[in-house]
C-alpha cells in the first residue's frame, strides 16, 4: 500500500476502494493482526473504524508504530470524513488506458506470450515439450495423461465455482509448465496463451496441439482410446456470442471486488468464472465436458489466457501484493490462508502463495479496462444500507438473477437462458461434472444463481420465463425440467452506485 504523500490533501468524500485501503501499510497490517485485529479488509476498517482514527490521531496517537509514518492531520481527517459518511466502499481508482506492466513489482522470469507471437524456435521447442510429456508412460507424474488427470477424470481435483478456482488453476497451470521444462532441451519453454477474442490460431489446430488420444480407459462413456473434438471456429463463434463470453470477460476487468461465484453472484470472479463457462461450453464437446476437458490440449493456452485475465485484473486494481488483494475482499479471508481445510489439493500450498509474484510468472502482454467501457471500474450492488446515499444511472443493465438452481440434479454442464415473451435475450453456460453429486466441490455449492445484465426495455412490460438445457446432449434432448433442478426463481433488481 501506498505511504502518506508530503502535503496530503483532505478528501471531502473518501471511499474505502479509492482512499482507505492505501492508509495501512503491510507492517500496519501484520501489527494488528497480532492484536486480533484486521486491518487489510473493508469489513475490518469499519468495524474498528472508531479505535483506528482514536489510536492514529496526532500528536498523542500510538499508530502506526514507526515514527516516520504517524498520520497527518490531512490524512485523519479523510479517515474521519469517510467515518462520518457511513463508510462508503466506493470504486477503485480509474485505471490508465492501455496495457499495464507486466507486473508490479519485478521482471518475470517465465514470460508467457500469445501464441501467436511464438518465433519458430520457440514453436519448435514447444512443439517438443508437448510431444515429451505426451510420450511418458500415464504413471509418470509429468506424462500429459497424468497432468490432465488431475483436473477431470480419474482424480477430479479441480474446484470450480468458488474462492480458490483461479488460484488452483494458477498453481496447475506452473505445475504443467514445470513438466513441459522437464523434457531435456525445453528447460527455460513457456505455455503461451490463446486470446479467445481471435479465432483459434493454425498452430493449436495441428499436432500436437490439435487433439489427444487418451491412453487409459476413462470408464463408462468415454472407456479406452477417447479422443478429444472440437466444433468449427464458425460454430465456436456462434456459441461465444450465444453465452456472451467476450462481454463477461471483459466486464470482469471493470470491477472493483473480487466477489463471489456459487449462489451470490458479484465481482470480478463471477463475471471471470462466467466467462471460463461459457468458453468451455463453446469450444466443444471435450472442453465442454468437465471430466475430459483438460485432455484437449487448448484446455492450456485457454486456461493460460484466464491466468493472463486474473493477474490483468490484479494489476489494474492494486491486488497484485496479498495486502492489495485482500482489500478487494468481503467477508471472511480464511480460505487464503489455511491448511487444513482450504488446502489447494492435491497440492499442499494455500491460495495466498499464489497472489503475489507468483513463481516469477509474467505476460507479454496484460489487459486494461476496454475502452468501450469508458475505462472505468463499477462496484454496483443490489441494495445499500439505507443510511447510504445511492444512484441509480438510467445507462445501467437491469440485473435478472436465477436463484437457487439445484445443480447436483442437472447431469453435467448446462445452460440457463432467459426468455422475455418467449424470445431468448441472453444465455448462460454452467460448467460441471457429468454426475455433480459424485464430486465434493459441487456438493458444498449445490445451489447456485445465475447472473444475466440486460438492457431494461429488453424485459420492461414483457413475461419473463427460464429454460435449462443440459449441453451436449443433442442427440437425445437437451430441455432440462425445472421441477428437476429445483424450481429456481426469478429475482429482478436495479444496480445501485454507492455515493
């Protein structure tokens, strides 16, 4: 966090995201967390927001510890300010248009680049790297079977939907690399990303980029031999525009929180982990089967991309340090950090070792806010104390949420669509196993809410209804009963701008 500038103006009308956050400093931080005391979320400035501007008021206050960095009378008197204006979460700073430094701290030492700008060697050893770990026997740890195993069928580790998705995959994504390095004459290859907002690149749509045979039987429905496909880049397409993936990512990097995926849709990792949906559900049959996903060998220049999308976002907000981070959080921060429960299994390491500078990892190239979205980050909600003050902008989407779907009933990944007299306006893809009850993850989640922004006269004056349709089952129907997945609710809200 940023240190106390000499001459530090009053701010009249402070926020938490914009101002607050910046006024505690890692030591500050770690000093009261000893005490009990949590100085690195929004929820735990507010609650101690009293004692904090009591213990830093000069001359006679006690905090911060070091002498060089006591508050000045400008600075408590933005803290007393954001106090007497009820606390105001507010919006991270506008980011400068443009891409962003590879990180914020220091020049990588994996530097992943877009496939489509690998040089010929780098396409050589690459090529090498794949072909290596493809030939390894399915028991060698770093065999392409094994690796891909991991994240479906046979062990299904991975989790989705919930705090940690992103980080198991930023750990699972180096363990890979790691086996791509292991093969001798590619110890420094890097995996590159594929930007799904351009077409399938000619490289990743030949061997061996272009499909698996899997070497083991996978069991019923799939058994030995199971070979991955993909749909045509026209019927990619179509379906990346049917579940409005490039909008979902790109609305991810608008946000302020990092939020919540599951049953409390919001932030940056619904609209992310929707957006990892939907690409999933687009590509194909295999990406879009969560048990044999991983087998396809996109699944890793996609996933490298979605890595590429997190830490953009990490570096447009402030997050890229486990202080930055967690001022993007509500509620409670034990899944970072504990190792009993939250364990990034099969992996013994917790999600806080993947925030900052992880493994030296760094991109070519990272993302800004798009333009088309004014370059501005949101922090819309659907209610507000009502001691606040709020605003509601007739440019703003109405939000449609589909609460409470019993996804554990719906066998695999499904799609929810929106209808308003009859006519679809806009889809949602939600990746899962075939047999959702089978799988620990799922069943801590089992019910979940969709989340669809629409423009108002889209709906205004019209009968809204859902349908759920069970993906890739095409050839025996896809129409899923609601009765079935729980007779999910309709829930309409006006977004709301904390002032």
């Amino acid at each position: 966090m940023g240190t106390q500038a000499p001459g530090e103006p009053v701010v009249d009308n402070p926020t938490y995201l914009g101002n607050i956050r910046y006024f505690f400093e890692k030591d500050d931080i770690e000093h009261m967390a000893a005490k009990g005391i949590d100085l690195s979320t929004y929820d735990g400035v507010k609650g101690k927001a009293g004692p904090v501007y009591i213990h830093t008021l000069q001359p006679d206050g006690d905090m911060p510890p070091d002498p060089a960095r006591k508050w000045s009378a400008e600075r408590s008197q933005t803290f007393k300010n954001w106090i007497l204006n009820r606390f105001p979460m507010g919006t991270a700073p506008a980011p400068t248009e443009g891409a962003k430094p590879l990180v914020a701290a220091a020049v990588p030492t994996r530097l992943r680049k877009n496939v489509t700008k690998l040089g010929q060697p780098e396409i050589d050893v690459l090529t090498k790297a794949f072909k290596g770990i493809m030939a390894k026997d399915p028991s060698d740890p770093n065999s392409y079977c094994a690796l891909a195993g991991i994240h479906g069928l046979p062990q299904s580790f991975c989790l989705h939907h919930e705090d940690r998705f992103n980080p198991w995959h930023r750990v699972y994504l180096k363990t890979f690399e790691d086996a791509l390095r292991s093969v001798p004459g590619c110890e420094n290859v890097t995996l590159p990303y594929w930007d799904i907002k351009t077409p399938i690149p000619a490289l990743l749509q030949s061997s061996p980029f272009d499909s698996y045979v899997v070497p083991i039987d996978l069991g019923p429905g799939y058994g030995a031999n199971y070979k991955t496909k993909r749909d045509s880049q026209t019927k990619i397409d179509q379906k990346l525009a049917m579940f409005d993936v490039i909008n979902d990512l790109d609305t991810a990097l608008t946000q302020s929180l990092w939020g919540a995926s599951g049953n409390t849709p919001s932030g940056f990792q619904y609209f992310s982990i929707a957006g990892h949906d939907g690409g999933h559900s687009s590509i194909g049959p295999a990406m879009g089967d969560q048990n044999v996903s991983s087998y396809d060998p996109i699944f890793w220049f996609f996933h490298c991309n979605l890595d590429r999308h997190w830490l953009s976002w990490q570096t447009n907000v402030g997050a890229t340090t486990l202080t930055g981070f967690k001022s993007t959080l509500k509620g409670s921060t034990d899944w970072l950090s504990d190792p009993v429960i939250y364990a990034l299994s099969p992996w013994t390491m917790t999600a806080d070792a993947t925030i900052e500078d992880y493994a030296g990892i760094g991109y070519d190239q990272l993302m800004g806010v798009p333009a088309v979205m004014a370059a501005a980050f949101e922090n819309k909600v659907g209610s507000l104390d009502a001691s606040r003050s709020f605003t509601i902008r007739r440019s703003t989407p109405v939000s449609v949420q589909v609460k409470n779907i019993d996804r554990l009933n719906i066998p695999g990944s499904f799609s929810v669509t929106l209808l308003a007299d009859g006519e679809a306006v806009a889809r949602r893809a939600f990746f899962q196993p075939n047999k959702p009850r089978d799988c620990a993850t799922c069943r801590k989640i089992g019910l979940v809410s969709l989340n669809f922004r629409v423009p108002a006269d889209k709906i205004l004056d019209k009968k809204l209804s859902v349908a759920i349709d069970v993906l890739n089952q095409e050839n025996i129907g896809t129409r899923f009963p609601l009765s079935s997945a729980g007779n999910p609710t309709i829930n309409v809200r006006l977004l709301l701008e904390d002032n």
